[in-house]
C-alpha cells in the first residue's frame, strides 16, 4: 500500500481562506444561498426562464484566491461583498 502525504507552507501570517469561508458562510441563508438582487451580483440563469421555476436563490459554491482584479460591478472587495450577502440573510432570517 502507497500513502500520498499531503502538506502546505503557511506564511508567520498563517494567511489562508479556511477563515475566509467559514465567515463567509457565516452571513448566507442557511450558510449556502443568498439572493442576487439583494447582494446586487449577476443573476445566473437558464437560457429558456420558466416564472414557476426560476428564481433570484443562488447558491455559493466557493472562493479562490486570484491575482485578477476586482471585477465587481461595484467595484467590491471580499469584505463588501460579504456586508451585501448578509442583508440577504437578514432578509430572510425567520424570527
């Protein structure tokens, strides 16, 4: 039997997104959805829209750090952006 050892280097910062996602998840609808017009992202969709069907519910999938730049439409770093995502939970937060 071969075992595959797995290892990473962390930087004195200990800077990695394990953090990151769980804030993050921390601030959606039962830590996975988030309604586009309230966060004011792109709506995805279907290219055939069915109103019974269809919705402004999004799902978050993950994070990865890019050396791209900001492409929000608003020009929002990680920490806006969050800010934005939990008005939608607070939107939809039951009492």
């Amino acid at each position: 039997m071969n075992i595959e050892f797995e290892y990473l280097y962390r930087d004195a910062g200990n800077n990695d997104l394990r953090e990151l996602r769980i804030s993050l998840k921390s601030v959606l609808i039962d830590q996975e959805f988030f309604v586009v017009s309230i966060a004011r992202v792109s709506q995805l969709h279907f290219d055939t829209y069915d109103e019974e069907l269809d919705h402004e519910w999004h799902e978050y999938h993950g994070l990865e750090e890019t050396s791209e730049q900001i492409t929000d439409s608003m020009g929002r770093d990680i920490t806006d952006l969050m800010k934005a995502l939990e008005k939608s939970r607070l939107a939809y937060e039951i009492p």
